[in-house]
C-alpha cells in the first residue's frame, strides 16, 4: 500500500465529505469501465453511469430515497472478470466496480465510512501503479513513487478534490455538484484515458 499524508487527513473530514471524496473518485473512474464496455461489448457503460447518478443524487437533493440494496444487485451483474477477458483494461474496469461496490456498502453502512474512504482512495492509485508497473516493467513503491508522473498527478487530483472539500464550512451542494460537473465534464480517467 502507498502512504500519502492524505491518508491521515481523510480521517478528520466528515460524513458527507467522505462519500463525495469516494464518489468523486469512483467519476474519475467511469472512463475506464466506459472505455472497457466499449471494447469488449461486456455490457452498457450507461448502467454504471446510472449507478453513479444515484450516488450523487443522495448528496445533492434533499430526501432523496435511494435503495442501495438494489443497485448494489445492479453492479454484480456490470462486474467483468479476468477470466472472461483477455486484455488490460479489465483490471481498471474492475478497480472502478470494486470501488463503486465498497462506495454503496458504505452508503448501507455508514461505520465502514473511514475504511471505505482509504480504501478507494488506495484502489484509485492502485490502477494508476498497475499500469505504470505494466508500462515500465518497474515495480512502484514508497521510495520512488514521486518519480513517476502518472502517480503524482492521482495523488495530486486526489488532493485537490480533499481541499475543495475541506475548505466548505457545512455540506454545500452546490460545491458538490460543482465537483461532479467539473469530473463529469473533463471526462478524464485516473488513467488518462477520456470519454
């Protein structure tokens, strides 16, 4: 697992902070799962999208009634496997379902909230060394992972979406959806691969 001190300062954040880090994440993610069905045929990258939006709608619009016991049925049947398919992007677009599935989990069950955060916060950067690791044939650790670019910059947007939520006084919506907008609209993966 790669340190970063934002892993400490994830922990200091609250509720509603936590879930729109992990959803913000699982957005930079959706690109690879797109990219993936796009490839493959597997299945319709709008069933993820849709999945997502709901995630969104929870932190957006007052009272909104969401069973996450169903969409979480919905993303068993979205999740590829390794033995089913033969190329590279299959991992990240595994990575983006194991990521939506620990974000809905948390969404049932709001005491996995601290695990759940680090946990796709370390899922995000994973896909970004794996790939690096595949390209280089370099192995990324703690020591040189601030010589790969690739990794830096997932740990930079990272540190970025922690500020801007920091930085709001109580659960501001419209900060929320401004981060949902700018991801959904610059449509670029963790991996650099765009819409």
């Amino acid at each position: 697992m790669l340190q970063n001190p934002i892993q400490l300062r994830l922990e200091k954040l609250d509720s509603w902070q936590h879930i729109t880090f992990m959803a913000a994440l699982v957005e930079r993610m959706y690109p690879n799962y797109a990219a993936f069905c796009q490839q493959t045929e597997f299945a319709e990258p709008q069933a993820f999208r849709q999945l997502l939006d709901a995630v969104w709608e929870v932190l957006t619009v007052k009272n909104a009634k969401i069973n996450f016991e169903r969409q979480l049925e919905k993303l068993e049947e979205l999740i590829p496997t390794t033995e089913e398919f033969d190329i590279y992007l299959v991992y990240p677009a595994i990575d983006a379902c194991v990521s939506m599935s620990t974000l809905i989990h948390t969404l049932l069950d709001r005491d996995l909230l601290l695990e759940s955060v680090l946990k796709v916060s370390q899922q995000s950067v994973a896909s970004v060394t794996q790939l690096e690791e595949a390209q280089t044939g370099v192995e990324v650790t703690n020591e040189n992972q601030k010589e790969m670019e690739s990794v830096c910059a997932e740990w930079d947007m990272q540190w970025t979406i922690f500020r801007a939520l920091k930085e709001a006084e109580e659960r501001d919506v419209e900060m929320i959806r401004g981060i949902r907008n700018e991801l959904r609209e610059e449509g670029v993966s963790n991996l650099g691969l765009s819409l």
